[in-house]
C-alpha cells in the first residue's frame, strides 16, 4: 500500500510511503522481496528514479489521527505529483 505523507524531518515535505500491510506480516516470501526492494533501491541514484529518503521494520508511523501503527516494513520515497 502506498500513501501521501508528511516526512517526519521535514513536516512541510510530503512524501510517498510505502507500507507492508500488516495481514502480508507472516508471508515469508513476500517479506523477502520487501528487503530485497529495500536494498536495491538504497543503491540506486539517478535522475529518473524516486530517491528512496527512508526505509524501516519493525517501526512506528503516526496516523493523522493520533493513532500509532506498528510491527511494519516501510519505505519512504520522494513524493513526485
């Protein structure tokens, strides 16, 4: 899933967060291919590719309504309307 969002380090900067669900958690297969993405995209750089400003598991996001997700896989990429 993949949603509009304030970054945390910069609150007037909206970026694009990508998140596991939590019902995909105990998909072995799925996770890995979560990492793998994680990891590639941290070696990536180019011009034409989103820059990847953040990635996590296991964390914590805020919700707009005060309320705290966690025990998450996420990836914070640079939002490009």
């Amino acid at each position: 899933m993949v949603y509009l969002a304030r970054s945390v380090k910069e609150p007037h900067t909206e970026v694009a967060l990508k998140v596991l669900k939590k019902k995909y958690m105990k998909n072995d297969e799925l996770i890995y291919f979560v990492k793998q993405e994680m990891q590639i995209h941290s070696m990536l750089s180019h011009q034409n590719i989103v820059r990847m400003l953040d990635k996590g598991e296991n964390g914590k996001i805020k919700k707009p309504n005060g309320s705290e997700v966690d025990d998450l896989y996420y990836i914070v990429l640079e939002y490009v309307p």
